[in-house]
C-alpha cells in the first residue's frame, strides 16, 4: 500500500491551528487570558511534532521560492504576535496607574 505523503512541517502547523483556540479557555479558566493562547500553541505544537514523525517519516521537500515566503509568513505572523502582547501590556500599565 502506498503511504501518502505531506510536505515538511504539515502536521506542525495543524497541531499549532488545532491547539490557538483550545488554549483560549485554558487561559480563562487560569484567569490569564494572554497566557492560554500560547499554552494551546506549545501543546498543538508538541502534538504536531509527534504527529509529524509517526505519519510523516519521509516528507515532501518544499521548493526554495516555497521555504523563503514560509518562513516571511512565520516572520510576521510572529511580528503581530509580538506587537498585540505589546498592547496588551501597555493596557495593563494604563489601567494600573489609574
């Protein structure tokens, strides 16, 4: 039987995909509602990991011009992440003083 093959880092980003939204509640529940996000990141990015090599030992290489807008796009989706942790601590800040 022929195994289907999928392009290098595939079960890495749906495991990040998967755990963004479950680790909003986790973040409610622990009252740190920035901190439940990246708790769902780190756990779908371990699940994705242990995916990607049980199901994807020999991965699709990506094209050159493929890799290079991959990691732009993770360059600033990472940006983003940084600017909004940013704002919200400025918020913080404001709201204390007060």
């Amino acid at each position: 039987m022929h195994e289907k093959r999928y392009p290098k880092g595939y079960f890495i980003s749906h495991g990040m995909v998967v755990g963004l939204p479950l680790g909003i509640p986790i973040g409610i529940v622990l009252d740190m509602i920035a901190i439940g996000p990246l708790i769902g990141l780190a756990f779908g990015a371990g699940i994705g990991t242990y995916l990607e090599k049980k199901k994807n030992p020999n991965p699709l290489q990506l094209a050159p011009e493929d890799e290079i807008q991959r990691k732009r796009i993770i360059l600033a989706l990472s940006g983003f992440f940084l600017l909004g942790i940013l704002a919200f601590i400025a918020l913080l800040m404001m709201t204390d003083g007060m």
